[in-house]
C-alpha cells in the first residue's frame, strides 16, 4: 500500500483519482465545508446551464408566454422561459412586445441592493431568436460558473495552508481544484490536475518525490 509521511493513503475523494491520507483527507474536509453551501448552489446552476441546449423552443407548446414587464429604460418584455434561477435572481427568456427582438433579462427581487441602486431587471443579450439568445446565454453562463468555481478554490486553499499547512497541501488543493473542475465541465483543468497528481499518488520510483 502506498504511504505518504507513514500514514497510508487509502481515501478516496469525489471527482479525484487520486488516494489522500487520514491527514490529508482531514484537511481536505476542513475545507470542503467551507464552500459545501456555494458548492451545491454551483452545481444546480451547472444543471440549469447543461439543460438550456436540451429546450426545444421550437415547439409552441415550450416557448409559451406567461408574464410581462418594464426594463429599465421603460421597454416592454414578454417572458417566454426561465433560463436559469438562482437563490438570488432569475434569467428569463423574453421578446419584446412590440417587436421580434428576444433577449436574456435579469430580474432581481425589488428589495436586493443592486435592484435598489440599479433597477430590478438587467438585459444581459439580445438577438433574433430564442434558440440563438438561448445558446449565446448558455455559453456566457458557463464562463461564469467556471469563475465561481475558481473562487471556491480560492477561499478553500486559504484554510488548506492556514490551517493544515503539514498535510501535503498542495496535493490536497489539486483534489479540491479537480473536485471543482468536474463540477464545472471544465476538463483542461481536470486534465492539467490530473497530470499534476499522478507524479504524487503512484509509488515512488525515486525519480518522483488548481486553481480552476
């Protein structure tokens, strides 16, 4: 069995293919709860992105209207879809009334703080048709869940090396970095992670000694 500073490592860690041992894995889930809460929420925004391409809007059945409202600057939107819903806004799918424009739009509850200050809803992008805005949305998404994943990482290294600065901690961020990754499809990270850790968990040859 493979052991690393006479503890073995036989513990296994969702999204890694590596082995942690008990004090890494100690550290690990020290960390882990730190960002469990913004984890969960990340991944149902994942699922939301991950379904927008699977919406057929072609169908009169999907693409039906059930609300209306003002923008900022006074334009008035039909909403057709949610395209994702957070614990703190929603993205909705909508056309202007008196128009053919779709666009992605914001709507925030009248009393958070940006609303207050900025107005309730937000045009994110416009365009010509509910599958194009759809997908330019999706894409858009995706870059940005993939920084909230790498600021997961972040706030999670700073207890791994604050806290647990003798439990090998650069190979216990590579499992919470890959972890992130895989929550985010974001496979040139989980590749490069991947690469990273099989020079530590393969059995020493003597020749071997994320953010996301």
């Amino acid at each position: 069995m493979l052991t690393r500073n006479g503890q073995p490592a036989e513990h296994t860690v969702p999204g890694f293919a590596g082995l942690l041992t008990r004090s890494e894995l100690d550290a690990y889930d020290a960390a882990f709860r730190t960002i469990r809460r913004d984890f969960a929420e990340l991944e149902k925004l994942q699922d939301g992105v991950d379904h927008l391409e699977k919406i057929p809007w072609e169908h009169r059945a999907v693409l039906r209207h059930f609300t209306s409202f003002l923008s900022g600057n006074g334009t008035r939107w039909d909403a057709y879809g949610v395209l994702l819903k957070s614990s703190a806004s929603e993205v909705l799918l909508c056309r202007k009334t008196d128009g053919t424009e779709w666009a992605a739009i914001q709507r925030l509850p009248e009393n958070a703080p940006y609303a207050k200050a900025h107005g309730a809803t937000d045009v994110l992008l416009t365009g010509n048709d509910a599958r194009t805005v759809t997908n330019e949305y999706a894409a858009q998404a995706q870059h940005t869940l993939r920084f909230m994943a790498s600021d997961l990482v972040a706030k999670a290294q700073k207890i791994v090396w604050d806290q647990y600065p003798h439990a090998n901690p650069d190979l216990v961020m590579r499992a919470l970095s890959e972890r992130c990754a895989h929550a985010v499809k974001n496979t040139e990270v989980v590749r490069e992670a991947q690469s990273l850790t099989e020079s530590v968990i393969e059995p020493p040859r003597r020749s071997h000694g994320i953010r996301v």
